[in-house]
C-alpha cells in the first residue's frame, strides 16, 4: 500500500483518488478552498440555486465507469441524470430558430431542413458521418490512452476526411472548423451551429483544427444530460464515492512545495509549515501552481509537450426571475452574435477583449430543487471573454442580458436580482491565472492543442484535470483520473482501458 499526496480536490484528481483508494493505496487530498468540485460550485440566495461551472453533462459513461469501477452503487443511483431534449435551440442572427433533437440523426436532419431549408438537414448529417471518422481516429490515443511518446504524430495528422473543394482552380480540404462550415455546410446559419462547439470551449473556430468536429459529434452521439439540483451534485457524488473508499479529505490545506528525496516526488510541505510523506504526488493544479510547487524546477523533458496556457474564460449571470417557467422551454438556447466575424475578433485578435455582442448560452432547468417555489425560475447566462486582468468585468453582464431577451420574453420585467460570476471568480475556485479555462485535447494543427502527458521528469509526480492529458472538460477531467491511476498502479506499460 502506497501513501498517495493528491493537491487540489478538482473532479479529475477525486477521480483519481476513488481509484487509487479501491487499488489499495492510501490517498489524501489537499485542497486550498474549503469544498471539492474545482469548478463545479454552486452559488445559492434566497431559495433559488444555481451552478456557477458548467451546467450540462456530456459523455455520462465516462463517469459511470468510474462508480462501476470503485462501488456497487451505479451513478445513476447516485445522481438523478436525465437527458435534455431538445438537445439545444439555436436562435441565429437572421431571426431563424431550430431546436435540435437529443441524439438522433434522423430528427435532427428533420428539424435542420424545417428550419433552414431542404438540404441543410442532409449537409448536418453528411458532417456527423464524417465527424464520426475523425472520432474513431482520436478516441483513444485522445481520450483512453497515456499520452504517446511519439505524440507528434497526433499533431501531423488531421483525422477529419474533408471534402475535396476547388478553389482558385485548386483543390483544398478544410484544415479549420471555419473552412468546414463555408465549404462544407454552406449555410452561415450551420456554420454558427458548428462553430458554437468550439466557442464555447474558447477555441477559434477560425484557427481551431478540423479535427475540432469531434466536438459536435460527441454530443450529437451520446447525448446532453443533465444531473437533478446542478452538475454540483455530481461533484458531491464523487466526494462521497472517494469518502467511501477511505479517501482522506484536507480542506483549507494549501499545499505551498513538493518535496524530493533521490530524484522523486517524496511528500508535500503545507502553508502552515507542517509536512506529509507520500510516495506518490497527484497534481490537479494549472501550469503555473505546479511551477512555484517545485521552485521554479522544470516539470518536463525537452521533446515533450509543453504546458498550454489558457487563453479564454468566461463570464456567468445567474438571474432569479419571478414567473413560472413555461412549459415546453428548452433547457439550453444558443443566441448567436449578430456579427461572428466581430465577436471572434474581439476574443482572439491582437487586443482581446469581450464581444460587445456576444454568444450566450441560456440554461433554463426545469428542476424544483433550483427555485423557491414554482412560480419562480433560476436561469444562467455564459458567454466566453478573454482570460486576462480585467476582463469580463460586470459592467458586461448587461451585454448578456440584453442577448438573453431573444431567449427569454420579457425578462427585465420579470428580473428580481441577478448575480455576476467573473474570471477572478473562475480563478478562485480553480487556481488557474486569470481564470483560465483549459480546452480539450484536439489533433492535428501541429500538436498545439495537445495538453502534457500525465507523468513528469520527476518521478512519482503525476499530474490530473485539464491542464493536462486529455485536457478540459468534465469527460475529460474524469478520463484523466483514470489514466493517472492506471499509471501509478499497473506502472509506466499500463496503455489504457480496454
């Protein structure tokens, strides 16, 4: 039985404590907050509830296997998770609307031709067949597999099979997510449709590899999902499931050094100046926590890939509205920017900044557990602004309101209060600088959008959650725990699950 030193109580480092503490080993999470769940939080006020990470839940089966793997009790008897249908509805600039049906191809086609016009249903379809090889080319080296030693192959190849399209008397495949949705899909509004994937991960659909597809194809084929009272109670699970298994919790212990003894991670020194052995050390904190942790010391070898640091955060407005919420809404709605190309220029040009008009994302639960009463509705505003000092003030809630009136019919006048969740926020909770928020692992585009390998130069250090393999979201926070503890148990040949 090993002592394990787990820093920072993030969804990918309590997944990998649950599994290490069912291989036997003794683990103990030191977390600088006071409460688990790195970016699933919850703010609450007067009856009313609301997350303040993300809000909805893709690839669930990622964290069924990790309760089947570490209990008896299945998630599903852990959480309430329900799928949301329509998956999404878009509300574009031109005025037009479609609702998109939860994981069916047959109904998405359908509503995409009703909505748009004949054709664009089969151009979608015709993308998510191609989006589907680009899935099964990546999957497991992106997803189920240690980062590769020769990783730049990852970024060498563009899994996507672009249509050939002639240009200039020349024939070119798309390379970006942009390029697919001009010469592929052909319609601005599918375009926006597509895009919105990678927006809302802060990528650049304009600079972000075609690869980026599998993105729309994961949710279109395994569907959106939700977890009864907020994505925090799915945090709350797993802390329970590691409490279960005998993992120890240390709220408030700001772990300020890892320690070495004869070239290997040896323990961890706390703020309060006090010590802890380990023979492992898990690290679930961004780059640059991990930098001061070792004194400046390089986490990497030459030839590997470098940290990425994170571009993008987001700015959150929760709204307590009086009014019931009406029957038939849609959980998510998209209001598109009017104008893309500014919005995009805005978060990724020279000088970033928030778009004065931008993408928000309306999420609108029908869940009991949110509200006072029913007559009340709890509703989450997010759009995506830059990471750095400064940005996504609350003067720009306002900007998010004002787009959120297209999704929500009178809603000024039905407005209580409403709360402001900044990327100083984002940075509380997380520790990443400036309230960075990691994207996931992507191929091609040269290994750029590729996140450091679980293990270090440093023996027994092993880093977890987005700022590493596979990189952000909560599929892939949860693949990272797994990795990590396979790492650690069946040593450096362990090559994944089959």
């Amino acid at each position: 039985m090993a002592r394990i030193a787990v820093i920072g109580a993030g969804m990918g480092a309590m997944a990998a404590a649950a599994r290490l503490a069912v291989a036997g080993h003794r683990v103990t999470v030191y977390e600088r907050t006071e409460t688990y769940g790195g970016a699933l939080r919850r703010f609450e006020r007067d009856g009313f509830a609301f997350d303040t990470g993300p809000g909805l839940l893709p690839l669930p089966a990622v964290w069924r296997d990790l309760f089947v793997k570490t209990g008896r009790e299945p998630l599903e008897e852990c959480v309430g998770l329900v799928q949301v249908d329509p998956s999404s509805r878009h509300l574009f600039a031109d005025g037009t609307e479609v609702a998109v049906p939860n994981a069916s191809r047959a109904g998405v086609v359908t509503a995409l031709d009703e909505a748009l016009g004949r054709g664009a249903g089969q151009r979608w379809g015709d993308f998510l067949v191609r989006a589907r090889d680009a899935w099964d080319r990546t999957r497991r080296p992106l997803l189920e597999e240690p980062l590769w030693p020769d990783w730049r192959v990852l970024g060498e190849r563009e899994p996507y099979p672009a249509l050939p399209h002639k240009r200039l008397l020349r024939t070119r495949r798309a390379g970006t997510l942009a390029e697919i949705g001009a010469w592929e899909l052909r319609d601005a509004r599918l375009a926006a449709l597509l895009e919105s994937h990678a927006l809302a991960c802060g990528l650049d659909p304009r600079r972000t590899p075609a690869s980026a597809a599998v993105l729309p194809y994961m949710e279109h084929a395994f569907g959106t999902w939700y977890v009864r009272g907020g994505l925090r109670e799915l945090a709350a699970a797993v802390h329970e499931r590691c409490r279960a298994r005998g993992v120890e919790f240390r709220f408030g212990a700001e772990v300020t050094g890892i320690t070495e003894k004869d070239g290997r991670a040896a323990g961890v020194e706390l703020a309060d100046g006090t010590a802890a052995e380990a023979d492992h050390v898990v690290a679930g904190v961004a780059p640059g926590v991990l930098d001061r942790l070792l004194g400046g010391a390089p986490v990497r070898g030459d030839g590997e890939v470098p940290p990425q640091r994170g571009t993008a955060s987001r700015l959150t407005v929760l709204l307590a509205l009086r009014g019931a919420r009406p029957a038939g809404t849609a959980h998510r709605t998209v209001v598109h920017t009017p104008d893309r190309e500014a919005e995009l220029e805005s978060l990724f040009g020279a000088a970033p900044r928030p778009a004065a008009r931008p993408t928000v994302t309306v999420l609108r639960p029908d869940d009991p557990r949110l509200v006072p009463d029913a007559e009340h509705e709890a509703v989450t505003l997010t759009a995506v602004v830059p990471a750095r000092p400064g940005a996504g003030g609350r003067e720009h809630a306002e900007e998010l309101i004002t787009a959120a009136e297209r999704a929500v019919p009178g809603l000024r006048d039905r407005l209580l209060w409403h709360e402001v969740r900044t990327p100083a926020d984002v940075e509380a909770a997380t520790g990443a600088a400036d309230g960075a928020v990691p994207p996931p692992a992507l191929a091609a585009a040269g290994g750029r959008l590729l996140h450091p390998s679980n293990g270090t130069r440093l023996g027994g250090l092993f880093t977890v959650g987005g700022w590493s393999h596979p990189g952000g979201g909560l599929p892939h926070a949860g693949m990272s725990g797994a990795l990590v503890a396979g790492l650690i148990v069946e040593g450096p040949g362990f090559r994944g699950s089959r």
